[in-house]
C-alpha cells in the first residue's frame, strides 16, 4: 500500500537551496482532553504497510491514529477463540516442544 501521508513544500532555514517535501499531519478531530486517561497502551514495531493503514484510516476519518487503531480492531469479527477470522491460521502453526511426559 502506498502511503497516503500528504507532503507539502517548506522552505528550508538551513539551505538557500530552494525547498523541502516535508510529510504534515491532515486535520484530524482529537479526543476530548482526559478521554484516553485509563485506557491500555498498545506498543509494537510493525510493517510500513500496517502503519500506512492506520495512516491511511485516520486521515480518510478524520480521526486520531490511537482511534483509528481502535475502529480497525474492534471492526474484526472473531472466531470463538478470539482470533480475526480473516486470519489463516494455518501461517501460525506451533510446534509443540519435545518435553517428555512426567
């Protein structure tokens, strides 16, 4: 997916050089101030192409990337295990450790 983040032109105070493509933010309505206060963190390294859905998803929305986060997942319908039933589970397959019976 490509990324949607929009650029515009700034000039640069470092070079007389002309000007830079700089990535801004789109405008985006943000929670009510202490809305969040409570909630979990979620924290992980993902692909660039994960972080350009959220991208992707916040700015079409005019949402916070955190919401975003929050729509994308809670939309996922899951299996009785919890698990996205997009998801082949077949990709994830666990080996079971050679432990011997007690």
């Amino acid at each position: 997916m490509n990324s949607t983040i929009a650029t515009r032109t700034a000039a640069s105070a470092s070079r007389d050089a002309g000007s830079a493509s700089v990535a801004f933010m789109t405008d985006r309505t943000r929670r009510p101030r202490g809305a969040a206060k409570g909630n979990p963190v979620v924290y992980g390294h993902v692909l660039p192409e994960a972080k350009d859905v959220v991208t992707a998803t916040a700015d079409a929305l005019g949402i916070s990337q955190a919401q975003a986060i929050e729509v994308i997942l809670l939309s996922l319908s899951l299996d009785n295990d919890g698990v996205p039933s997009v998801i082949d589970r077949t990709q994830f397959h666990r080996e079971e450790l050679p432990i011997p019976a007690a």
